[in-house]
C-alpha cells in the first residue's frame, strides 16, 4: 500500500492553491477597484462620458485581448519547466514574449492613428462619439505598457510568485486614482482635462508598471536562477512554440472581446442611459470575474508545474481545489447582487434611469455567477497543460454562434432592450462554463504535449 506523507496531503490542496491565489486575488480586486474608481470619476461628469469611457473601454480591450493572450502563453512555459527543473530555458522563453510585445505596442501605436474610425463603427451617439474616440486613441497608444505587463506577470505567476504581481499593481493603481483626480477635475491648478485626464492617468501608472516588473524580471536572483538577463537572443523555436501555446488563447481572447464589443455596440444603438447601465454593470460584473481571474492563475501555475514535474493526480487535484474555492466565492457575490442591485449601481451612476435599468440587469448577473466561475477556473486549469486549441474553437464558437444571437433576440426581436441582451448573455455564459468544466472533468488535457 503506497504510504503518503504530509507533504503529499497538502499537494494540489486548498492551502497551497490558496497560497498562490490570494495575492492573484487581491491584484484582481486592485485592479477592479481601479476600474471601479474610473467608472465613478468619470461617471460624476454624466452618463454620455460614462457611456463613451465604457465603450472605448471595452475597444481597447478587445483590441489588447490578442496580444495580451499571445504573451499569456509565458505562463504555461514558465510553469512547466519550473517544474520540471529546466531553470535556464525561462528566461529564453520570456525574451521571446518581450519581443512578441514590443511588436504588438507598435501595431497598437499605428492602430491608434485610426482610432476615431474604430470608434464611429459601434455606431453610437455624436456626443458619445466625441468621448470615446479620443479617450480609445490615447489608451491605444499606451498599449505596450499592458502587453509588457501581462508577459512580465506570466514570468512570475509561472515561478508562483504572485505577491510581486500585487505589489506593483498596488503601486500603479495608486497612481491612475490620484492621476484620476487630478487630470480629470483639474485638481492642485493642473488643467481639467475630463476623460482624456483618465485616459493619461491610467497609461502612465500602466508604464510605472510595466518598468517595475522589467527591474523585478531582471533582479540578481532571478538573472543567477533563470538566465533573465544572458537569455535575450531571439529565437525562432522557442517563438513557435510559444506562439503554439499563445496564439490560440490570443484569439479566443480577441474573438470573445470581439463578440462583447459588438454586444456592447447593440446596446449602444438601443441608446445612451441604456449603454449608460450597461457601463455600471459591466464595472460591477468585474468584482466577480476579475477575482476569479486570480485562483484561475494559480490552477495554471500549479497545474503547469504538477505537469512538468510528472505528477498529474496533484494536478488534477489542484483543479479541483481552485474550483471548489471558486463556487464558494461566487455564491457570495450572488448574494450581493441580489440583495444589494440598486445601491451598488448608484455608486457608479446615480441617474434615475441607469440605476433602473442597471439594477435589473444586476439581478440577472447573479444567476449565472457560479456558472461564470466554474467556466473561468476550468479554462485556466486547460491554460495549465498547454489544451489551449480546443478552449479556442468552443470559445469562438460559442461567441459568435450563441452568445450574440441570443443577445439579439432577447434585446430586438422580443424588445427586451437591454435587459433582454443580457437574457442571451446569461444563456451563453452558463452554457460555456458548463462546457469548459466537463473538458477539464473528462482529463484529456493530461495528454496534451507542448
């Protein structure tokens, strides 16, 4: 009879996931509460800056969604040959997410030209046109301040450190409030800048950032540990395999941010206080996915490294950990949403109209909360072994061929106007949680090589 040790018990268990995940989790909620904070400040100067700030908002993230999934793809590397003891291959392999980087801030900067074009094919409002178009082009140009970002942090989430992570988000996030405050409302005889102010605020506490996790990547231990410094050179194999890995995650990514800017853009043509409400909700849907987000890191980290070091059971093990941690955070947050709909969208926008809107919607959120987690935590756990391709096809999928006509139906066809949108939206997300949980239930990933 195998006899385990103590050692053994805790592998792939609650406390070593949680470990992990807590420091992802607060980073997560760090960078909510700076969204948050965006969405109230710019949200005090109206509901056409409100709508034109979420728009773009949404813009830019779809158009970051690719690049930053293509860098993503360091975590699945880094995890797996820390694991497996191959020290000197991670730093080669990060370089060569830095270079994939560089390349895309300097597609985003050319894109940043054609912003005001982007920006009129959602086909909203003149006056929310003016917002958002400027507020698109100023973000894009930062752009490869976030995919710097994501390529560094996958560095460190892969070693599992995320208490690094935390602390230059708490950093950077200091920086965008106050920049917030001060450009936004023209505080301390600086001039009122409104929604360009945010947009300026929030690129340089991005580029704070970035120079950080630069300086952490290079630190003397990591450089003796992991050749982050002697491994600069290119190299074209190592780009393949990650662009194996990461380009898949890069077009799910982009494709689902795709379909939710178009989504965005129907509610848009429903009109302003309706995409006004669809802003506030979206700013509170973040305070249950992005922190899902961070137990999703740890389950690719500890997957990744239970798969490189040859031990799937504690990988299976710690899915199923961060899944279970997951539920009981969102049974939370559904409680919330409940309970509380009309209080929590008044602190983003008090408009009679938004609040009445929004908070129907927030009820509606709180029926697929557990649903939404489970699809998260599962994706990450595939993220882990490298089963990035068949989490591309059902995501895209079900993006495109659920999702948006749903959202059609419930908000034109059956006149449910926004909330009726998000009707279709809840079908669709309960459906690919479920989808992404009974992939990682069935173990085939275990099987996959990168």
């Amino acid at each position: 009879m195998e006899r385990r040790t103590f050692e053994d018990h805790q592998k792939g268990g609650y406390s070593e996931v949680w470990h992990i995940a807590y420091p992802a989790v607060l980073t997560m909620i760090s960078q909510t509460i700076m969204s948050f904070t965006d969405a109230a400040m710019v949200g005090r100067l109206g509901a056409v800056e409100l709508a034109g700030v979420g728009l773009a908002g949404t813009l830019v993230w779809g158009l970051y969604a690719f690049f930053n999934g293509l860098v993503n793809g360091v975590n699945t590397f880094v995890a797996q040959d820390y694991g497996a003891k191959r020290y000197s291959r991670i730093g080669r392999m990060t370089w060569q997410g830095i270079y994939f980087a560089v390349i895309s801030g300097a597609i985003l900067l050319v894109l940043s030209n054609f912003s005001g074009g982007l920006f009129r094919l959602m086909g909203p409002a003149q006056d929310v046109q003016a917002v958002g178009s400027t507020y698109l082009r100023i973000r894009m140009q930062g752009g490869l301040f976030i995919i710097l970002w994501m390529c560094f942090s996958s560095f460190l989430r892969g070693l599992g450190d995320t208490r690094t992570p935390l602390k230059i988000t708490v950093v950077a996030n200091v920086i965008n409030i106050v920049g917030d405050y001060l450009l936004i409302f023209g505080k301390f005889g600086l001039p009122r800048l409104g929604t360009e102010g945010a947009a300026i605020a929030t690129i340089t506490a991005n580029g704070v950032g970035a120079v950080l996790f630069f300086l952490a990547f290079i630190h003397n231990k990591n450089a003796s540990e992991y050749s982050t410094r002697s491994g600069w050179r290119p190299h074209a194999g190592e780009m393949k395999r990650l662009a194996r890995v990461g380009l898949p995650v890069g077009l799910q990514w982009f494709l689902d941010m795709g379909s939710f800017i178009i989504f965005s853009a129907l509610i848009g043509r429903i009109g302003t206080m309706q995409l006004a409400a669809n802003e506030a909700t979206i700013r509170l849907l973040s305070l249950s996915f992005l922190p899902l987000f961070g137990v999703s890191i740890a389950a690719t980290t500890l997957i990744g490294q239970y798969i490189g070091r040859d031990e799937p059971r504690y990988a299976l093990r710690s899915g199923n950990s961060a899944l279970r941690l997951g539920l009981i955070y969102t049974s939370f947050i559904a409680l919330v949403f409940l309970v509380f709909p009309d209080k929590l969208v008044s602190v983003i926008n008090s408009d009679p109209d938004v609040v009445r809107i929004g908070s129907r919607i927030v009820r509606l959120m709180a029926v697929f909360q557990m649903f939404d987690g489970v699809g998260i935590i599962s994706n990450g756990c595939l993220r882990g072994a490298g089963d990035t391709r068949w989490a591309m096809f059902i995501g895209i999928g079900y993006a495109w061929f659920l999702f948006l006509p749903m959202a059609y139906i419930g908000g034109f066809i059956l006149k449910g106007e926004a909330f009726g949108a998000w009707a279709g939206a809840t079908i669709y997300i309960m459906a690919l949680g479920l989808t992404f949980y009974l992939r990682f239930r069935s173990g085939k990933w275990q099987s996959i090589k990168i």
